[in-house]
C-alpha cells in the first residue's frame, strides 16, 4: 500500500489595506497626539505652575502703585546718585538688554577691560568723594549674562553713606533696608548672599526722609 502524499497547507494572502485608510489612520493620530502634547499638556502644566508659583511664571515682576517697575531677575541702569547702582551691563544696544543677554567677554589683560572699569570707579569717586573705601569688583566689572539684578552686601555698603545723604536719612535706616534686600545663599549652601537692586531703589522710595 502506497503512502498517501499531502500539501502542506497554503497559508491564506492577507489583504492589503489601502492606502487611503493608512493615510487617514496615520492623520487621525497626527491630530491626537497633537492635541494631546502640542494642546492639553502645556495647558495643564501652565495651570499647575501658575497655581504653584504664578509670581515666578509671569516673569517675577515688581508692581508698584499699580503699575509694573520691572522684573526682580533683571536690572536696570541706576545713575541718580540717591539710588543704589547695580553692577555694569554689556548687552548691546542698551544695557540690561533682556532680548541680547551677553557679557563683554574681554579678557583680564584686555586694555579696553581696564579703562571701563577705571570709567566706572571715576563715576563712582565723583558722586561720592569722601568715600575713600576700594570700590567692590563687582561695580566695575560686568556679569557673564549682562542682566544680573545683584549687587554684593559689600557693593551695597560701600554705597549706603552717598545714599543716606542724598535722601536725607540716616545711615542705620538704609543699612536696615539693605539687609531687608539681601538675600541668604540658596537652600543655606549655594551661591553667595546677594542684594536684589531694584527690590532696594523701591524701598527707598517709601522710605521717608529724617525731619
């Protein structure tokens, strides 16, 4: 008796979608995901961060009777010599140029470096000429982002008696503002304390003269 012979089994040829349909699939989720990560996930983040820290999310601006002053992570350029003046800017083509933020960039060799600085302490000696004291670096010198809104507790004492002068009050009270302005190294352990300027100039601004 002859073995029976078999075929094995042909598997079925599976359909093939069209093309069309692919596309559509591939649009329909196009749309989902962006809605879902282009749509719904920076609404809900915006939300959870302006619930926690809206001050911080909206730029960490300064109000002051009713109106924005500016930011407390940007300085400004203060001249007026009843004011505390921050640290240099180099950002073209205005300093604290938020929309270029940039150091100078030159070197400690660098002829033009040291005659900027010879400017500023010049400008400094002549709004305040009894202050023999060394002008802190940190009046003379630019910072790396050209924005920054600190001054050192030394840059700002060195500066209290032209201030208290100017507006007419007594020494203690500005020290008592710059130490109001003065904020403690970040979680006790990093970066150094600092003086926030402009948070300082509006202090002084309703702070009233003695008599």
């Amino acid at each position: 008796m002859s073995p029976t012979s078999s075929k094995p089994p042909v598997a079925p040829v599976p359909s093939r979608t069209p093309v069309g349909a692919l596309a559509a699939k591939a649009a329909a989720m196009l749309a989902v995901m962006t809605l879902l990560t282009g749509v719904a996930y920076p609404l809900v983040v915006t939300a959870i961060a302006n619930a926690a820290a809206a001050h911080a999310v909206n730029g960490s601006l300064l109000v002051e009777d009713g109106r924005v002053v500016g930011s407390e992570l940007i300085g400004q350029p203060f001249t007026d010599p009843k004011y505390f003046w921050g640290r240099p800017s180099a950002t073209t083509p205005m300093p604290y140029n938020a929309g270029a933020s940039a150091g100078s960039n030159l070197g400690p060799t660098n002829d033009a470096l040291t005659n900027a600085a010879k400017e500023r302490i010049d400008a400094l000696r002549a709004v305040d000429p009894d202050n023999t004291a060394p002008v802190p670096v940190d009046l003379v010198t630019a910072s790396g982002s050209g924005l920054d809104p600190h001054i050192t507790p030394a840059a700002a004492s060195y500066q209290v008696r032209r201030v208290a002068k100017a507006r007419g009050l007594p020494e203690q009270r500005v020290r008592e503002l710059v130490g109001a302005a003065t904020e403690a190294r970040t979680f006790g352990v990093l970066g150094e304390p600092r003086v926030n300027v402009l948070r300082l100039n509006l202090a002084l601004d309703r702070a009233r003269p003695s008599g």
